[in-house]
C-alpha cells in the first residue's frame, strides 16, 4: 500500500498522521464540547489513547481498512483536528468521520476538509459511495452534510448511549453520481480542492549511531558524564547481563553503545551501523526493493520499535527505524 496522499484546499492541508501529534490531539480532542458531539471521543481523553490511536489507524491503512488525515493550516504543521475515512471494500463505500478544536469551529473548516475527502474517495480510490452519521441534535453538521451534497437517509432512533445519554443518529449518504452532478453545478467547496500526487516515503532524520565498544561501563561513563548525555534506556540478556545502552543525544536523535571484543583501535573500527527514522517503514522498504536494493524483513525490535536492515556499496549496514507509540525511545524523551 503506497503512502497516504496529502488533500489540498485553499486554506487547508489535509496530512499522514505522525505519533508527534499525539500531544496536539489529545488537546484538542479532550475538550469537552468536542466530545460532546462525537460518538467515539472519550472526555476526560485518556493520556496515551491518541498514540494508540494513531498506531491502529497507521497500520489499518497498510491493510485498506482506513485512511485518517490530520487536518492543518495550509502553511503550518500543527493539526487542527482531525478525519478519516473507514473503507468498505466489498461494497465500495467509506464512512466519514471528522472532528475540530473548538477554536477552528465556525469557520468553514469542516466544509473545506470534508470537500477533500470526498475528492480523494470518488476520484483515486473510487468509490461508489460515502456516507456520514451525525448526532440528530448536532444541526450545524447535519447542515455542512446538506451543503456538501449529501442526501439523509434516515434516523436512527436511541442509537448512540453516551456517558448515560441517548442520542439518534441521522443516516447521510453521496452516491459517486450525485457527486459528479453537484461538482458539475459549481458547488465552491467541491471545485476548490486538489489532491498532490502521491509522495514517496522520506527519510525524516537519522534516528541513531551505533557503536561498538570494549569497555560498556567505561564508554556510557564517556558520553554520559563527560558529554552529557541522558541514559535513555539499557539493553539487558534474559539473564539480567548489561549488554548495551541507548543515550539521548537531542531531539529525536540517539547514540546506541555495545560491548564487543574488539582488536587494536583503529579510526572508523568500531562503527556498527547507521539508523534512519522513517515516517513509514511497510511503505519505505516496498519503494527500495522496486529500486532494486535489497531489504529485510520488518520486523519488531527489542525497543518496540520496526527495523528492516539493507547495507550500502561499501558493505555499511543502514537499519531503517519506525517508531510505535511504545517505543523506548519516544517514552524516555516525553
């Protein structure tokens, strides 16, 4: 599955969700009145639920399950909220969800963001249909629904029970020709949005050195207490030996120490190996080995983070690095 497309709206960017974001959801999706409205956003908003959520919705995405966005400000990275599309493949359908912060409300945010969404759903991944379920008493996106094009087709009485509260749930649906048809009568929102082309997964920064070294306690001594450096986290055998260490170096950046037999120290001798972070490993070693550069496998590291390993012209070996939201690394720099 390649990576996720950004959407484009005159004020919007809709973007791939990171696990650095999990701080701006939890937020803006703990206000209370944005849970009010939503069906599956708890208040008080659980810390740690929107890394999780990230991370589930990430990997659904691998399987063709869901496509989530975080909606920004054209010209700023910092989410205002957020939409998904949960995808029914059998049937060629999506079910749109969305949400913003209360200080992005009235403001045709969720018009422009929605637009978008139905660009993408009925052109690149074409779909038949999209359809929407809004509490009956949230009238405004009842009417953004209507203003998008969206026909009701229902109410479902007592459907959602919500911290004790019954609420019906209004049924909206778009057919891929009644999209067509609205496009064609100059809907504004619907004319005004573009979708980049798809962009293959970057590197996003070296993630960590390794080094092999003679004396562990001698050399985590060095970059510790002589470089400042904070110890992040210990690498430890089954039977409680010591074996390495991970120091955080600033940033998201580490350096990772350890101990092996060395010979006689010579200049470059004892560098293991070079890591870099990427946004989407699956994505990332799929494009390298239709370039033709051999990968391993992905599998899950002993610091609960994705690695695959591949080796440049000199034989250096480069791990690619994907972190989860219970990686060592991101819970040792929170």
């Amino acid at each position: 599955m390649s990576t996720l497309p950004s959407l484009m709206t005159p004020r919007l960017q809709l973007r791939a969700l990171q696990v650095l974001d999990a701080a701006r959801i939890e937020q803006l999706a703990g206000e209370k009145e944005v849970a009010r409205l939503t069906s599956g956003i708890p208040h008080p908003y659980p810390r740690g639920q929107a890394e999780r959520w990230i991370s589930r919705h990430a990997a659904a995405w691998l399987r063709g399950e869901v496509a989530s966005w975080g909606i920004c400000i054209r010209g700023s990275d910092e989410l205002i909220g957020a939409l998904s599309l949960h995808h029914d493949e059998p049937h060629q359908r999506a079910e749109l969800s969305y949400w913003l912060g209360t200080d992005y409300w009235h403001q045709g945010y969720a018009s422009e963001a929605a637009a978008a969404a139905l660009a993408w759903a009925f052109g690149p991944a074409g779909y038949q249909k999209v359809t929407a379920s809004v509490y009956a008493a949230n009238v405004r996106s009842s009417r953004l629904l209507e203003r998008l094009g969206f026909v009701r087709e229902g109410l479902q009485r007592r459907q959602i029970n919500k911290d004790g509260i019954w609420h019906d749930l209004e049924r909206w649906g778009m057919l891929r020709e009644e999209y067509q048809a609205v496009l064609a009568a100059g809907n504004r929102l619907l004319c005004e949005v573009t979708i980049d082309h798809e962009e293959e997964p970057m590197i996003t920064g070296i993630a960590h050195l390794c080094l092999r070294v003679a004396d562990l306690e001698r050399s985590v001594r060095f970059y510790h207490e002589g470089l400042g450096m904070a110890k992040a986290f210990e690498f430890r055998r089954e039977d409680g030996t010591w074996f390495g260490q991970y120091l955080y170096a600033g940033g998201r950046n580490f350096i990772e120490i350890f101990a092996a037999e060395l010979s006689a120290p010579a200049k470059g001798q004892s560098f293991g190996h070079m890591c870099l972070e990427v946004d989407d490993i699956n994505a990332t070693v799929e494009t390298l080995r239709k370039r033709g550069i051999e990968v391993s496998e992905v599998k899950m590291g002993s610091d609960h983070a994705w690695q695959a390993w591949l080796t440049d012209p000199d034989g250096n070996r480069i791990e690619l690095h994907g972190y989860t939201p219970e990686a060592k690394q991101l819970a040792s720099i929170r």
